[in-house]
C-alpha cells in the first residue's frame, strides 16, 4: 500500500465517522469545518507528494544514457 492509499482510506474512514455522528445526533452543524480542514490537509498533502514523484521521475529520466 502507498501512503496515498492509506491517507485517503483514512480520510474515508473519518468523514464517515462524522457523518454518522451526525446522522445520530442530529446537528447537522458541528464538525463540518473539522471536516473540510481535514480533507483540505490531506487534498495539499497529495498534491505535494505527486509533485515530489513527477520531480523525481523527471530527474531520474533525464539522467538515463543513452546512445
């Protein structure tokens, strides 16, 4: 498993969470922006770790000799 894969299963995990807290409680209000935050974190997070990947493919590729 990549860390990709494990942070959107846990950002999966954590809006479902929430949303059936929600669904019992009743207050359709509260943790909405923990919500967003979190899934905003975690959107820049994976934005930042394929930035990182096409860097090092790039780098990697443009170091391949060829004839």
């Amino acid at each position: 498993m990549d860390a990709l894969t494990v942070y959107f299963a846990f950002a999966m995990a954590h809006v479902t969470k929430l949303k059936n807290d929600l669904e019992e409680d009743g207050d359709r209000g509260e943790g909405i922006v923990t919500t967003v935050i979190i899934i905003a974190a975690f959107a820049a997070a994976a934005i930042v770790i394929t930035a990182i990947l096409i860097t090092k493919a790039k780098d990697t590729a443009n170091n391949v000799k060829t004839q």
